[in-house]
C-alpha cells in the first residue's frame, strides 16, 4: 500500500528530497503526537558536523499511492538515537510498515523513539514486545502574551548576530569544552550557511569587554510552534540569569512574528525554572532480536 524510498543525502545537504521532508515535518509536526519532532530538528541535524552520514540512507519516505508522502522514518543526527516515527494519516497498516521497516534495516536491536500521545504506536509497539524507558521530555511555553521579559545584570547587553568564530565559540563552550572549537569542514561549512536565513533566530548575551557569554537559537517559520536548540552559557557566567534572557529574547522574536508558543526536547531543570512545562513525553522503545 506504501513504498519506502531511502533517503539520499546529498552534497547540498539541503537539496533533492530534504525539501519534500521539510514541507512534511511543517505540516504534521507542528504539535500533537509528531510534536517531537518539529521541522527545525531536521534542518539543525542537516547543518550539524556530526551528521551521521554513512547511516542517512536509512530514513526512509513512505509514499502513497498518488507519490505523496504519508510518513518518514528518521534519526536524529547519530543513528545511535534511533528511529522516530511521523505520520500525516492515521493508517495503522502504514504505522505496523514503518515499524517493520526498521526492524529489519536494523536486524538486531531496533530503538524506537516513541511519543506518548501517539497511542497507536505505543500500542503497537508493546504488542511487537518492545521494553520501554523514558527518553524525553517536550517542555512548552504560552506565547499567546508575547515572551517573559527578564533584567540582564550590569554590564551584558542582548545582540542578535555574531560572527563565526564567537557564534561557534559560546556553543562550544557553552557545552563544557574547553579552548577553541575546531573549524567545520567545507560542507559543514556549507550548510550552516543556512542558519543565517531569517527562519532561525538568534540571540546572544555579550559582555562590556565583548565576550559572548550566552546563545540561544529558535527555529521560526510559520504555524503555531517556535523550536527551542540549542541553549548554551559558557561556565564563568552561569547563574547569572543570562540562558533565561537569551531564551526569553529569541522567543520573544518568534512571538512577533506570529509564534503561540515554543518547545524544547529537555528534562533539564533550566527549563522548568523559566516557566516552561511538559507538553508530551517521549519514551524509548527496545526490541532486541533473540540470537539462537
């Protein structure tokens, strides 16, 4: 009833069948039971250097019959993550064939990633005598008012663009590493280009003495959900509130332009603190084929 067609990563990583998924995940994904999986997932997963290229042709499009896309199976960035499922149509024989599939490109352990509110799969899934375990958490926060506002301390100011080195510099570390980020690839390169589209808002916190101390990108094109990734305060001006006012700053953008709310994938009590709460909950699913 549907045909699986492998991805094909290309060396435009935003090229050929990206923009199919990409106008896939905007339509479906925007929130309910796929809401883990927003659009801007993808395309940070498309500029991300630790894209797991050898594996890319393991997603799958499932098309219908008239060569429409009816669901995608994907990872997310490392194939050690494992499968997520998203549907347009709630067809249970196209939800048992995504499943299958994934079962057999993996042929001994298959990990499936599974939204709580997506009660077919779940269902599914332990009738197939999967075991389950939390795996994430996805937060949200009301924009329907426009964004919290918050008082930087003296001395740091809000900048919404940076250049390369200092952009990549706060994540680097921002995330517990120490000196300097190594300098991506050329098609790494290539493709964080894209994250200078108006789609993907950035804010910073920087210092009197011009050092960038705190970043916050969201993901906003449209449609109700603004993307949260990543959040990143470098370690000597944690606790200060700064990853609050970035948050709150790029939000606040997204909520100009038409956002009712932002989500995050995250456990991380930062999220809570700043007034964000649980929307959907995600589970981990395991299979693991007996070997005779």
């Amino acid at each position: 009833m549907y045909k699986a067609e492998n991805y094909r990563l290309l060396s435009d990583r935003f090229a050929g069948q990206y923009k199919e998924v990409h106008r896939f995940l905007k339509t479906v994904a925007d929130k309910g039971m796929c809401e883990h999986f927003h659009w801007g997932r993808f395309d940070w997963m498309m500029t991300s250097q630790y894209l797991d290229r050898d594996k890319a042709s393991n997603m799958a499009l499932f098309r219908d019959g008239s060569g429409e896309i009816a669901g995608l199976a994907l990872f997310d960035t490392s194939y050690d993550d494992r499968w997520y499922f998203l549907r347009a149509v709630p067809d249970r024989a196209l939800l048992e064939e995504m499943v299958e599939y994934a079962i057999r490109v993996d042929g001994g352990e298959t990990v499936i990633r599974a939204n709580e509110l997506d009660r077919d799969l779940c269902t599914y899934l332990d009738r197939r005598g999967f075991g389950t375990g939390h795996a994430e958490s996805v937060l949200t926060l009301s924009l329907e008012d426009g964004a919290p506002r918050v008082s930087l301390p003296d001395g740091f100011g809000i900048v919404r663009e940076a250049d390369d080195y200092n952009w990549n510099r706060v994540i680097w570390r921002g995330f517990d590493h120490d000196g300097d980020p190594e300098p991506p690839d050329a098609e790494t390169s290539e493709a964080e280009a894209r994250l200078r589209d108006d789609a993907y808002i950035k804010s910073f916190v920087v210092s009197k003495d011009g050092e960038y101390a705190a970043y916050c990108g969201v993901w906003y094109d449209g449609g109700e959900t603004a993307y949260i990734e990543p959040v990143a305060t470098v370690p000597e001006h944690r606790r200060k509130g700064l990853g609050r006012a970035v948050v709150y700053d790029a939000v606040g953008v997204a909520a100009s332009r038409g956002a009712k709310r932002a989500i995050v994938l995250s456990d991380q009590e930062f999220y809570l603190r700043i007034g964000m709460t649980v929307s959907s909950q995600v589970t981990v699913r395991t299979l693991r084929k007996i070997r005779i």
